[in-house]
C-alpha cells in the first residue's frame, strides 16, 4: 500500500451502484477496454460496470470483481452469467439430493393417465 492508493470500493448492498469516480477507476483499470470482446471503449459508447463474476454465481459487488463491458457485449454475458447459475444450482442441488419439483399433471409417471405417443391419453391400467 502506498500512500496513494485508495481503499478498495465495496458497495454497501448488492444493489449499491458503483458511483461516479469508482466507474472511472474500474474503466481506467481495465485500460478502457471492454473485458468481454476487449474492444475499445469511446467516449461515445455506452458501457456500463459488470460483475466478472456475478452476483449470482457468489460474485461480491466490489470494485475488484468489476470491469467495464460495453453495450454489445452485456446481454450476451448476462445470458452467460443465467446459464452459469442454473447449471451451478442444478448441480448443487443434485449434489444436496434436492429433486426437481415434479410435475403434477397427471399424465406424469406416477399419474392416473398416460399419454400416448400418437397423442391423447389412456387411463393407466
Ligand atoms: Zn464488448
């Protein structure tokens, strides 16, 4: 630590947005690129802070664990960042024994129907 350096920013909530001067040092960190395509960011284009790991895969909303992404690229990634949860909780869920909600339509297994494969349904015998 020098005496320059400034104290890490931590925000307050998951949902404490970063302000002002911490955008700027998350965007100067990154020598202004975007951190999913790696493309140049200009004053013209729109960016915003992302959580490279986010906050729903346990990512921390803190200015280490953020970096700018440009507008191109942010849905992308958080379709990525869904994706990466569901498979994360289906495989802890998994792992805990935690079965998936079942179904209750009644042609399910266990059900008084059963569906045929040219359609309809006949009563389980
Ligand atoms: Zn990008």
């Amino acid at each position: 630590m020098t005496a320059r350096s400034v104290p890490e920013w931590i925000g307050k909530t998951p949902d404490t947005l970063a302000p002002p001067r911490v955008r700027l040092r998350v965007f100067q960190n990154a020598g202004g690129c975007c951190h999913a395509c790696t493309r140049k960011i200009t004053a013209s284009d729109r960016w915003d802070c992302d959580h490279v790991v986010a906050l729903i895969n346990g990512g921390q909303n803190r200015e280490s664990n953020l970096a700018p992404i440009c507008g191109n690229c942010h849905p992308t990634k958080t379709a990525a960042d869904v994706a990466v949860k569901s498979k994360t909780y289906h495989k802890a869920a998994k792992a805990a024994g935690v079965k998936r909600k079942r179904s209750s339509f009644q042609t399910s297994r266990d059900g008084r129907w059963k569906a045929k494969i040219g359609g309809g349904v006949v009563p389980r015998d």
